[in-house]
C-alpha cells in the first residue's frame, strides 16, 4: 500500500500563529544573542538597553528629547564606557575623544549610519557612512569652506550684517518685537548660500526675516527625535506631496520643503551649466567683491570636479548635499549667537565689556563705510572668549554621533572594543564638565582669560565642531558669521536691544534636536529696540 502525504491546510489563523510563534522565537533568540553571546555582552550597562533599542527610543521620545541627561545618569550609575543600546557604546572621557576622532591618516573611521543618515540626507558628505565615500564627496568641497576663501568673501557677510543693522534701527522706539532666532537664522542662511551657491537666498528681504524659513529650521529640529528612532519615515515622506503632509504635521513636512526648496536651486544651476559654452564658472551675483568671484561655488565643484564620477553629480546628490549646509548652518549658528546675546544683554556688564573693548580697540570706528578684518576682531581678547562660552553653551551637534573603525579594534583603558562597534562621546558632559568648567550652567567668559584656570583641558573639552576626518566643513563660516554680527550689534552707537519676554529657559540647553535647543515651548530670544 502507497503511503500518502499528509496535508494540513494552512488557513489564515493558523498561518497568523505561526508567523507569530515564529516572531516571538526570533525575539527570544535576539535577547539572549544581545545579553550574553555578543561581543559587547560584557560591557556595563543597563540589561534593558542592552536587549533592545526602544530602551534608548523611550528617553528620546517620551521625555521630551532628553535623553543626553540619561546618557550622563548612565555613566554616573556604570562608570566612564557604558553599553546604551544592542550596538553602541558610549565613553564619556574627553582624552578618549581625541582617539575615536582622528584623521584618515591614523585610521579609516565610519559612522554609525543608524544615527546619522536616519535624517534622510544620506547622499551628502557629512551623512556618509563609508570612510572613503565620505572622503571622495568631501574632499572637493574643502577649498570652498577654508579660511582664505571664507576671508575672501568676507564683505559678503559684512554687507549682511549691516543689513541686519538697518532693519533693527528701523524699529528702533516703535515697540515692535524682533525674534533674533528668527533675524540670526535669517542672517545665518543668507551667509551660508552666498557662500555656497553664489547668491543669498534673501532671506533679509523680507523686514521680518522670514518666519517661513525659521519655522522650516525649527520643524527639521522637532522631528530629529522622531526619525531618528524610525528612519523609514525620509523615505516615506519622499512619496507624499508636501502639501498633504503640511496639512497634517506642518513639523513633518519641513524635510520636505527644504529638499523641494533645494531642488530648484540646483535646477537653475544645472540649466545654467548646461546653456553654457565654454567651462561654466561661478554665477555670482553684483555684491560679491572681485576676490571671491574667482571661487566656484558648491554646486558647480561637484559638478566640474573630475575626481567626482557622474554617480556622484545626480540632482537628488546636490539637492541633500544644498539642503545640510542650509539647515545645519541654520540652526547651529544661530543658536550660538541667540546664547551669546542673551547672556551679554542679560548682565548689562557683560555687554557693556564687549562695547568698552570694540570701542577701545578702535575697529569699528569707520563703520559703516569701512568694517575690520575677521581676524582682527578674533583678537580681541573678551569677545573672543564670550564666542568660546557661547559655543561651550551651546555645544554644536548634540546627538551622540556615533563612530565605527572597520579595519581596527580600539582599545580604552582596560577594555578592547572591537572593530565594527559603534562608538561614541556624549558631548553633553564635556561641555559642561564641573572639573574643568566650575559653575558650568554659567556664561562666564571670564574664564577663558583667567590663566589660574587649566586652559589647555578647557580648549580641549571644547568641540563644538568635532574633530578628525569627520569634522565640521563649515567651521570658518560659522567663526566669521559670529564674529562680524556680534561686532555689528555690540558696536557702541549700534541699537540698544532690551530683552521682552525672555529668561533664561529661552537659551538654556534642555532639549536635543540633533543640535541643543531650549525648552520645547520657549518662543526664542525675543529684543525691543530702544
């Protein structure tokens, strides 16, 4: 007698069981993988965090973007290296960040492309995972954002400045309330596109200094927390129309706009490119000086640099690589200069130093017909150190920006983490050490000149702007946008702001969007003109 196969059928609950005894299985097996059989199982930390990471997901979403102050509670409770999730591990220890941050000479560094390309920006250089990816998009870019060609387009940035004068002396004695995060973001932007493609975007055009675009910047912050912890959300957003999301989540469709905004920005320039006759050069626009006309601009560098293939060169690449320098220039800088401001217009001796100093040294004397050097101000001595505590303060990227090292493990005192971990330091408690910064929630740029305290830990706990391979392009512009603007509105004669409706739960660090932030219901720094 044949045997015959027995057949059970598979009806959809039972199909529903099995994917479900299946999936608990799966999980059952990740927790003991991650507990005890990873090459990170014997790292501290809490089990929880190390089994899954909504551990880290619920400090980041449920308490309001606060999960830096569990990274600092974390360390206290475990100790300098601490396992924060399945695959990361955190070391709060500022000598070990000179190690983990280092060149392409000492060591290929990747990063953890979990927590940076989860933004959806990807394809531009400073999201790049792959060391030598990162590298090849970066390396044509260096020449636009060094020091000589930041000073070359200095008068740029000065003309910006004076714009920012004259709209806050228009208000002067009529009451009217000016949002500096708003007027700085303004400042910022225009600043960055000059510099970038050729041409401000006008964002000072506008007397209010465009609401639109900060709400923008501010809508890309408040949903940082979101999309770091579900990154598939850039892709869907990708596939519906702005305008529906807009209606739905004005926050959500930030991510959006900005590529849409960008977008159109590199069409005009690929159009020009390709219109033109012979090897295209810069469009710059009637304001430039002479000096920065003989500098190619971001988009066109890409575009013509033969080390770059065409993969490299697509519309969807500029538009991300358009879109970071807008939005990270945007709101870093700007929220340095708001914390300088409000400190130096909180404690009128403060800012009656800045005003003695300039006055003293002489260099804005001509202004507005004839404005100093960057260089020169970075010389005088108490406004250099309110920047310093200013971007103490404010720290710069908040976000653990995690690093691995492909080809290498790294050792850290009695631990060897191997090659392939994510890596990070919390910048959070570097920058507000109480070992090398006493009374570290103060603004107290005293410290930077006293010389009893130890300068050297104090420069090198200082990061706003990382270090290594990976370290920030924009740095120069960020120092010169701070400088000049401060210089400009600290002037003696410039006009007299006076705090409305601010305290300092308006600049104090609080809330991590991937850069610092205040309060999540903070209105900003917000000035009357007198």
């Amino acid at each position: 007698m044949t045997p015959h196969a027995v057949t059970i059928p598979l009806t959809a609950g039972s199909a529903l069981l099995y994917s479900s005894v299946l999936f608990c299985l799966y999980g059952a097996w990740l927790v003991i993988y991650r507990l005890f059989l990873s090459p990170l199982s014997g790292f501290p930390g809490p089990k929880l965090a190390a089994a899954t990471g909504w551990y880290q997901s619920y400090f980041d979403l449920c308490t309001w973007a606060k999960g830096h102050f569990k990274i600092k509670e974390l360390h206290d409770k475990y100790g300098p290296i601490v396992r924060i999730n399945p695959w990361e591990l955190s070391v709060n220890d500022a000598e070990f960040y000179s190690v983990l941050n280092v060149s392409g000479s000492v060591r290929h560094t990747n990063i953890d492309v979990r927590q940076r390309a989860a933004l959806g920006f990807g394809e531009s250089h400073g999201f790049t995972e792959d060391h030598n990816l990162h590298r090849m998009r970066r390396k044509p870019l260096e020449p636009l954002f060094s020091r000589r060609a930041i000073e070359l387009g200095e008068d740029s940035i000065w003309s910006l400045a004076k714009r920012v004068d004259e709209l806050f002396d228009k208000r002067r004695d009529t009451g009217h309330v000016i949002n500096l995060n708003r007027a700085y973001a303004a400042f910022v932007d225009d600043a960055v596109s000059g510099a970038c493609f050729g041409r401000s975007i006008g964002l000072l055009g506008d007397e209010d200094f465009s609401p639109k675009w900060y709400r923008l910047l501010q809508g890309l912050g408040f949903q940082t927390p979101i999309l770091f912890n579900f990154p598939i959300f850039p892709l869907i957003l990708r596939f519906v129309p702005v305008g529906i999301v807009a209606r739905l989540h004005p926050e959500g469709a930030a991510y959006a706009q900005l590529k849409s905004y960008t977008e159109a920005i590199v069409d005009e320039a690929l159009t020009k490119t390709r219109n033109s006759d012979s090897p295209p050069k810069a469009e710059l626009v009637a304001d430039e000086t002479a000096s920065s006309k003989n500098n190619r601009k971001l988009i066109e560098t890409i575009l013509l640099s033969p080390d770059l293939p065409d993969s490299q060169k697509t519309r969807s690449r500029l538009a991300t690589e358009a879109s970071v320098v807008l939005a990270a220039g945007g709101i870093t800088t700007m929220r340095m200069m708001t914390i300088a401001t409000y400190y130096l217009l909180a404690d009128p001796e403060k800012g009656n130093r800045v005003r003695e100093e300039l006055g003293a040294s002489g260099l804005m004397a001509g202004y507005p017909a004839a404005a100093p050097r960057w260089a020169d101000l970075e010389k005088l001595p108490y406004l250099a150190a309110c920047v310093k505590e200013s971007l103490r303060l404010g720290i710069g990227a908040t976000r653990h920006a995690a690093k691995y090292f492909p080809n290498d493990d790294i050792r850290y005192k009695e631990w060897v983490i191997p090659r392939g971990t994510s890596v990070s330091v919390p910048m959070y408690p570097m920058h507000y050490d109480e070992q090398v910064y006493p009374d570290p929630w103060s603004f107290k740029p005293e410290r930077w000149l006293d010389e009893n305290n130890d300068q050297s830990r104090m420069n090198r706990n200082l990061n706003p702007f990382s270090k290594g391979s990976r370290a920030c392009l924009g740095k120069n512009l960020a120092y010169a946008d701070m400088y000049i603007l401060l210089a400009t509105l600290f002037r003696p004669g410039a006009p007299k702001m006076t705090l409305y409706e601010t305290d300092e739960s308006d600049v104090k660090f609080e809330c991590d969007f991937g850069v610092s932030g205040p309060r999540i219901d903070s209105k900003g720094v917000r000035v009357v003109i007198g």
